[in-house]
C-alpha cells in the first residue's frame, strides 16, 4: 500500500529566510518555490534521496499553516507518504474506522493528490 515517504512537510515563518539552512548547511538541492492558493500556502522543495522536505509557509492568516505557527511555532507539520491509488486507499481507511480529514483527494503543490488522515488517528503526527 504505501510506496514511499513522499515528503515531510516543516511549517516556517519565512522560507526566504529557512532555505539557506536546508539548501547551504544541509547540502540538500533547492526544487523551487509554488503557491498553493486552496490551501493559503506557499511552499519550497528540498530533494533528499527518493524523498523530499516541503517548506510551508502561510499567504494568509487563516490558512491551516498559520493557524499550526500560532499554536506551536516552527516544526514538524506532517508526514506525506505517497501510495499507489490514493481514492481506493481513502475508502479502505475509512471503512476502518480512521478519522480522515479528506474523505476524497484534493490538489496539493505540483498538481499531486492530496489527503489528510486527522492527527488524533495517527497518533498525533498529521499524516
């Protein structure tokens, strides 16, 4: 079921101002930038290996990224795990039990499917 780490995304403030770290100190290749505008972000790609880290930073401040800053500053802000057929993968969760907070996908950054299980289902890391 589940291919790969996709990627984990870190909530930052300023991703003009996190880069340096992850591309000069870490030595990791810079993939670019993208607003996300559905979900009030814009994010930056680092590539490591098969696996990527994702910058999130908020464009408005009631995106779900800010609101995350507010509440427990710059970190860790989920996990992205990359399967094979996402829709089918939702509807085997779901009759589960798993609380999702995507019961269908949605477009995330570089036009991907996307969908979020709720952190009090996995324990506590959005997933």
């Amino acid at each position: 079921m589940l291919k790969k780490i996709s990627h984990i995304g870190i909530a930052v403030t300023s991703i003009d101002e996190a880069t340096p770290f992850y591309r000069d100190v870490l030595g990791m290749e810079f993939e670019g930038t993208e607003v996300v505008a559905e979900q009030k972000v814009k994010v930056a790609f680092f590539a490591v290996g098969e696996s990527r880290i994702e910058l999130l930073e908020p464009t408005a401040p009631d995106s779900p990224v800010a609101r995350f800053l507010e509440k427990n500053g710059p970190g860790v802000h989920h996990v992205a795990y990359e399967v094979a057929d996402i829709e089918q993968r939702l509807v085997q969760l779901k009759a589960e039990g798993v609380r999702l907070i995507d019961e269908s996908p949605r477009i995330g950054a570089h036009k991907t499917q996307i969908a979020f299980m709720h952190p009090k289902a996995s324990g506590g890391v959005l997933t």
